[in-house]
C-alpha cells in the first residue's frame, strides 16, 4: 500500500490536522537508516566474528591533532566572559569563510570570494535544503545511481509523482552505467531547472574531468539549469588533471553552486561542518521574468532557518587550513586512498567490474546478482557490510558499494574473507 | 516593488531555471539582521559611548564550567581512535535523550519516552522546519506578536497569500494585547490545521498558565489542530503554578509537539543544541482520512535532510543533567532573571507599562511611540539597542523588547542612562 511504512492506526478518534502527502510516496525508510536495521537484526543473531563495516561513509580515524588543539582552545575560550562566543556571524566567522575562499578557491584560480561562502552543519543538510529556493513547479534532473538526498527531498517537497519500479515521475533521471563510465553527459534536448551533479561521485566513485565539466557548464548556460554541484570528496583527488571545483570551469560562476564539507575531509562526520558556495552572479528568475539572484535567496533561507555552526566547532574546521592541519588532513585521506586501492586490487584480481577507488574513498563493484542479495550474502557468510548499489537508484542494480573509511588492519582483514 | 529586496540585474543573458517566488512575499530582511543592520550603520558614525545591547536575545555569560569540561573532554575523545565518534545515533544519543526524558518531562509528571526526543542545532531550526510535516493547503494560525521565524517560514512554504500592512493573507492572526496579557484565548469557531504557541513567550515575556494551556489543549483536541508549543525559554520559570511543559496538560500528547533549546537554558546561542518532542501518539491525516504518526514523519525528515549534532556539543548538554549542570545553570539564569527585575523596576518607575521580566528574559514595554522610531531613539540618544516590537506583527506596534542577556553591570549602566 502507498505510503504504508507511515499511516498507523490512531489510538483516539479525534479530528485531525493534514498532513504533507509527498512524503507518502517515498518508497522505504532512508538508504543508511534501512542497512543499518538489517546489521542490527543479523547482530542480535550472534555473528560468529566481529561485523566489518565497509557500508555507511562513515570515517573511523581520530580528528586531525591540529582539529582537536583549535577545538579545545575555543572550549575554553567559551568558558571564559572576555571570550565567550553567543550566536556568530549569519554566513559564519570570517576567519574561516576567509581561509576557504583563499585555500580551496582562489588557490587554485577560482574567483570566488570569502561573502559567497554559507558555513553550516553539513552538506547533506544543504544539498536537501537547496530545492527550497526553486519553484515548486520547477524541473529536477538527478543523476541514478543518485546520493539518495537529492531525490527525496523533491519527493518531500510536492516536485514529483508517485514512483514505479523505483522511479519517481517527473523526475528527469540522467543514467550512469559501465558505457559511459558513470558520468552521464548533459541531456540533449531537455531544459531542466536544477542538475544535481556529484563528483568525485557517491555511490560510483567516478570522477569527471575538465572536459567532461565544461560540457555541463555550456549546456547549463544554454538551458538555463543551475548545476548544484557536490563536491564532498574533493579531498580525495589526486590526479593533477581531475577539476576539484566547478569554478574551475570558465563560465560556472553564472549557473553553479558547489557544496562542500569537512566530514570526509578531516573526519568531520561526527564533529559537523560543511560550506556551500553561492556565488552572488548566480541568477534564476520569476514567472514574470524578474532576475532574482539565489545568493540573496540563500542567506534569507539560511538566517531564517539556520542559527549557524557550533563556534568550536568552525575553530576545528578552520583549522584544517593550517600547515599542520593541511599536513595531517592529507595524510588521513592518504590512508583511507591507500584502503580504497587494496580493496580495488583485491576485487579485480576475484574478477570483479569496478569503478572509483583512486580520486574516491569508494569502490563500486558489479556484483553479479541483485544489490540486496549480494549485500546480505556479504553479511551473512563474510560479516562484512557494504551498501547495496539498488539503493541509489535502477542503474544502481547489481552493483555494491564499498567504503574505504576503517583503519588499514580491519580492511586487510575484511579482504582476507573474501 | 514586490520582492524588491530579492531581485537583481544579471550581467548576462542566459535562460534562467524558475525561482520560489513565494520568497519575494517576503516583507524585508530577517528582523534581526535589519537590526544588526541600524546598529552597524551607527557604529560606523562613531558613537560617543559604548552601546549597550539589549536587543537580540543572545546570552553573554560564559558556558557552565559543567558544560565546558564535558566538552573538553569529548573533543579529546575524537582525537583518539579508541574514542572517536563519526555519525551519531539518528535521534541524537541516548545518554542526552535519556536524560532529557528523566529530567525535563518523567520528573515533572510528564509522560514522555526518549526515543520521542529529537535532538537537534536549534529550535530554531525545528520550529522553522516542523511546517514541512503539514499540507501545503494546510491552515496556520500564529500569535501577534510572533516569533517572526513562524510566519516566513511558512511564507516561503507558500502558505499564505501576499502581504499587507504587516499581515500575510491566509494566516490567521491570534491577537495578544494589554487586555488578554498578550496571552491569546483558542479562536472559537476555527479549525487551523497548526497553532503555534510560544510560552513565556518571545517577545512578551507573558507566561500561560495552567487552565490557559488546559484551554488550548481542549481546544486543539476538538478542532483537529496540532499545537506547535515553543518552550525554549522554559527555564526562566520560578512561580511554581506556571506549567513547563505543555505536556503537564492531560491529553497534550496526542496533539502538541513542543521545542526546547540548550541556547538559553545555558548560554548554548554560540554552541548549538536543541531538541524537540514528538510524542509517537501525535497524529494527522492524509485527504482520504488515513492517519499518520508525525513522529516517524519527522524521522524520515530529520534523517533525510539533517545530520545530528556535534558529539561534544551532545555531551557538553548532557552535563547540563548533572547535579553541578543544574547549579551552574540555575544560577546563570538567576542572574539574568535578577537583570529582566532591574529593567522592568526602572521601565516601570518611569511610567511605562511592562510585561514579562518575571518568569522571562524578556521586558516588553509600551513605548509611547511607532516601534522603530523608539528603536532609532533608544539607539542614538542613549546607545542602546532594544528590539522594536513593530519586528514581531501589528500587535507588537508601539512596543519595544528590552532583552535581559547581559552582565549585571552593564544592565545597570543601560539603566542608569534612561
């Protein structure tokens, strides 16, 4: 029955209030919520050895020392009168919007300045609050295998119809598949309002090089389609060609907004801080025809509906941006890079397809059989956990993901089983 | 101009995707911000004193040493790999949602489990987010004067029509005034879909009491309508015959959801922890009469677009619970409480009429003139910023808040200058 995971049986028979049926016609519990109830059932069973958890992008490694040191100087600096911090600035302190616009932007050639940045607690937030700005009406394109955010969250706000073997109508689905290598090219053709594009890629692991992104960036400023651009692994890239930023592309900072976050860069995930980019040249516009520039939208959105980062919290991050946070950050992801290519290495010398590994803490495996089958297979007789590639969408079908976030002892020995 | 403050020229003449335009319906900035905004614009006029602010509730003591040690000690757990924490339970941990349960509801008679607890970065954030649970045709109905998050965010949800002379068609408006002690009784006759409710209330100061909240609750129970009770000043409240909780009320768990903040309970504005109820027997509808539980709703929104709040933040609230927490905490919001006393003593020795300032940080003050012009009045001749009353809906015309947040000094100063 639709929507059956939510109705209930009330307990009293009084009038009621209505409800938002959009959420109705998601289909299942959230992705990671779903994986995590199906380890909890096979634990209460008593594995016969320790569960290895190769599933959720959740990192394992300690802070960065430089994280930790910034963090605990402004505990104290709370517990102090003279330094006491109450609610911060609405885009967040300048001291970090400040090193994010040098480091991450202008250091590589991107004009994009220290006013266009939003601090906040994450990118999955962001990603999921950024439909708001956009007309009700408006027309989403989500890539599939899909970070399954994007697509819930226009489900929640009334943007599609109801979903048929795992697709929502009107919803434009731009498939990624082994032919094209996951990175599915600009839909000839269609005039999208928004394009969620996410590189290096969740689930896949694929990256797009530059040529790939300027083809997204001039077919944007054709169709009049704002590329909301994820850009969560950034850090992982290692290969000098592959663009970390859309800004890196002529022509972005008219139609792109880019979001960003410390959660796998620094081991940020239970810590929480994330930054968009909205630059203030980015346009969208009325029924009538009037411009309205998102940036302005963006802030209205975010000082009505945000209150801001933890102010200890965006010492930790600025952090990062030091020379021995910079150091300790990239020998964290160095790690987990060196985690993801002996996963790769293994699955290929077993004889398996696979996609990511190198610029991504993601290795995507076609498995052979059904995504769930082969997750609970994985569970059952290797203790290992991945997360099913059906999650993320049809094109996801028959593919596992691997996450390369655990220490390299538990990842040779998750190998080992296999 | 509608919307004038949102639309922009472009520099280009690229199609364009389609904007919310339910945003353009917006009024003007953010109060606080077009605050922050006058202030700024004085201060660079160079001011002959220093300003006092008594405007945006935003507390200036430090964070209970209860909290800052808690803190301390959790940001050295993420530095080691034995004790480091990633993502978090989805609801918020259960050492923080158990003592929530037990301390804040269990102990005052209040049936309410932990796993009915959402934790969150603000109340702020849920009261502004909440709406997203209810149909988009559903009807709202806010008090006057209203915390300005309630409307807007239902503005841009596109829940009311456009604007005119302060008021959104569509909402309807319950009036606080002098006669009813800015405390509104249930609108006989209609039947809202959500009422929102804010006691003590921000920006009165006014308190329900027990047979005040009985009412609302009759009310809600025979109308069909979900309460949506603001209690983040819940612990400014020292007469003993003021409820809490809404849930002190019989039958309130089937129809109200309530919000608490950490922000002003113990100075958290700077450091972000919230959470909200929702009891699981908290039930709405679809059109076709099936019922839904809110609470696996705001689950499935909370799991979707938000990512749980910083570990030490969690743990740093938890201490709020010990027996040193609860000292160091009651004796902060003594000291405001002492500031609201002094504010309202000397207000009313000048022959103003006041409310508030007993079981609240807040005084709100008839101010004999327009809202903004007292406002611009207090800030240029004696170097005070209050927040004008006009900020908060028709009904707050003519009043100004003056906010207790500040050091004992520095409110006797403020005075000493009226």
């Amino acid at each position: 029955m639709r929507g059956e995971i939510y109705t209930t049986t009330p307990k009293h028979s009084l009038p009621m209030a209505l409800v938002n049926e959009n959420y109705l016609k998601l289909q299942s519990s959230y992705l990671f919520s779903e994986v995590a109830r199906r380890v909890r059932e096979y634990e209460a069973e008593k594995p016969p050895r320790k569960i290895i958890r190769l599933g959720i992008g959740d990192v394992t490694e300690p802070l960065p020392r430089a994280c930790v040191d910034a963090m605990a100087d402004a505990v104290r600096e709370m517990g102090c009168r003279d330094t006491f911090r109450g609610y911060g600035p609405e885009q967040g302190y300048a001291f970090l919007r400040e090193a994010i616009a040098e480091n991450d932007f202008r250091a590589r050639g991107c004009d994009i300045a220290a006013d266009e940045i939003f601090v906040s607690d994450g990118a999955k937030c962001d990603t999921g609050n950024f439909q708001e700005l956009f007309s009700a009406e408006a027309r989403i394109a989500v890539p599939d295998p899909v970070y399954p955010v994007y697509v819930d969250t226009n489900v929640m706000a009334g943007r599609t119809g109801d979903a048929a073997d795992g697709r929502y109508a009107g919803l434009l689905y731009l498939e990624g598949n082994a032919g094209n290598g996951f990175v599915p090219a600009p839909p000839a053709g269609e005039r999208p309002d928004i394009v969620y594009l996410c590189f290096p890629n969740n689930p896949t692991g694929a990256t797009a090089t530059r040529e790939q992104l300027a083809a997204w960036v001039k077919w944007a400023r054709e169709s009049g389609t704002i590329i909301l651009f994820d850009a969560a692994y950034e850090a992982f890239i290692r290969d000098p060609a592959v663009p970390h930023s859309i800004y890196e592309i002529d022509g972005a900072r008219d139609v792109a907004v880019e979001f960003r976050s410390f959660s796998k860069t620094a081991g940020f995930t239970g810590t929480r801080c994330a930054f968009t980019v909205v630059p203030k040249s980015v346009i969208a516009r009325t029924r009538d025809g009037a411009a309205v520039a998102l940036h302005g939208l963006w802030n209205r959105r975010q000082t009505t509906k945000f209150n801001g980062v933890s102010y200890p919290v965006q010492r930790a991050a600025a952090a990062v941006y030091t020379k021995a946070g910079r150091e300790q950050t990239r020998a964290l992801i160095d790690g987990y890079l060196a985690n993801a290519k002996a996963i790769r290495a293994k699955l290929t010398s077993l004889g398996y397809e696979c996609t990511g590994g190198d610029n991504s803490p993601y290795v995507w495996m076609k498995a052979g059989e059904p995504s769930w089958d082969a997750f609970d297979t994985l569970l059952r007789e290797k203790q290992i956990v991945t997360t099913p590639g059906a999650g993320f969408g049809r094109c996801g079908e028959g593919y596992i993901r691997f996450s390369a976030f655990n220490s390299p002892e538990t990842v040779a020995e998750a190998m080992a089983r296999l």
